[in-house]
C-alpha cells in the first residue's frame, strides 16, 4: 500500500517528489521462496511516466554511482535497486578503485572483451545472473561467439543504449534474454514487448529474439536448494547451446 500510494504515484498524484532509495534483497540463491523476490515484476508493473527508477547493478562501482547519483541529481526520483546477498561474497563482483573515484553510473554494460565480428550471439540479462554466465563462458564457451551485455537500469529501459550496443555486431544471429526469475516473474514480461519494438532493425535483418528462464510458476522459487542448483544450470547452459 505504501510503495502503491506515496512512492510509485505521488509525484502525479500529489505533485510530491522523492528521493528515497530502497535496496530490496533480490536474488536466486537456492534459499526458497521467501529469500529469492523482492517481486521485481510489480515495481515494474507500477513504472510509467518516469516516476521512478529501477535498477540492478552488478559491481560495487555501479552501487556507489547509482546512489550518489541519486543524492547528486537536481530532481528526485525513487529508486529501487534489486540487492543479491551472494553478491556481497562473490569474488569476481570487484571494482578498481579508478571506477570508484573517476566513473558514473552505467545503465547499459558492455562486452568489451569481444571481437564484434565474431559475435553471433548476444545474451541480455540483469543482475547477478550475469556472473553465471560469464563463469560458463569462461569455462566451456569461450570462443568469441557469445556476448553478454548487462541492463543494469531496468526503468527507464535504456532501449537506444541497447541498439547502439548491438549495432557493434555485423553478424549479430540472435538474442536472448536470460533471467532467473519464472517467465511470468522478473523482469521478462516487461521489457520483451519493448525490446520487441525497438528491435524491430534486427529482426527485419532475421536475428532473433527468444527467452531463457524458468517457466511460468506460482511461487517465486523452489523450495529444494537441489532442485535449484539444477534448474540453474539448465538455464545457463541453454543460453550456449
């Protein structure tokens, strides 16, 4: 009721800015259903009208811009960031202190360790899924065929950074977005109609556009951490194949 009638509504409502920042723990951890959501979807579903900003940073760079950002701006928004546990742990989630001191905020990550030539294959993903990927990459796909790219800002969608991202790959074949998340959770739902639209100079050339994710469930995650692992690997593996 809160997040509904003051945080998402206000500024059209009432014309009441705000600057508040919540940090949602979000992430598939294989810990069951109470511990994987912050139910990203809804606060997709109540974004229109750039009243608010949703992200899902995946450094500890893009944490520490993002909120200085929002504390710097002239404007205030809310902002909701989608917060992994795992990530605060996880050995490759580091940044150089250059980053810290000399970057900004960016709501679309490259990969810039591609040769865009060879790229025919591009994953999108958000979040701490990312390094899933990128581990398997690594270990079993790493021939240059395959690029990830991270939407690190959900809302607004940065649809024009995303097409100039993949406008570097002349033989670009086909897209995926990759989640976690069930198909009808996340953020799938909202930005495939989106990306569908802006895509549109991609798919007249035949690239493709296709999901990879959990199917459609009623609860937001397993309760096995078995069953998870597995369900995990599925997906990850699946983005290479």
């Amino acid at each position: 009721m809160i997040i509904d009638q003051f945080i998402a509504s206000a500024e059209s409502k009432w014309q009441r800015m705000a600057g508040l920042a919540l940090l949602l723990p979000h992430g598939y951890e294989g810990q069951g259903p109470e511990h994987s959501s912050a139910r990203l979807e809804r606060f997709l579903q109540l974004c229109a009208q750039d009243n608010m900003q949703v992200a899902y940073p995946t450094t500890p760079a893009q944490i520490f811009h993002v909120l200085r950002r929002q504390v710097k701006r002239d404007w205030r928004k809310p902002l909701i960031i989608m917060s992994p546990k795992s990530m605060l742990r996880h050995p490759k989630v580091i940044s150089p202190l250059e980053e810290l001191e000399r970057g900004v905020f960016k709501e679309v990550i490259g990969d810039s360790g591609k040769d865009p030539g060879n790229v025919k294959r591009v994953i999108l993903c958000s979040g701490k899924i990312y390094y899933d990927l990128a581990d398997e990459r690594e270990k079993n796909h790493n021939d240059g065929t395959v690029a990830i790219l991270r939407v690190e800002q959900l809302y607004p969608l940065p649809v024009d950074q995303l097409a100039r991202e993949l406008r570097n790959y002349p033989n670009l074949k086909s897209i995926i977005w990759a989640q976690e998340e069930p198909k009808n959770m996340g953020a799938y739902s909202y930005v495939a109609p989106r990306l569908q639209d802006s895509f549109s100079e991609f798919a007249a050339k035949g690239v493709t556009f296709r999901y990879l994710g959990r199917t459609e469930r009623a609860s937001p995650a397993i309760g096995s951490p078995k069953v998870h692992q597995q369900e995990q690997l599925e997906i990850v593996k699946g983005c290479f194949k």
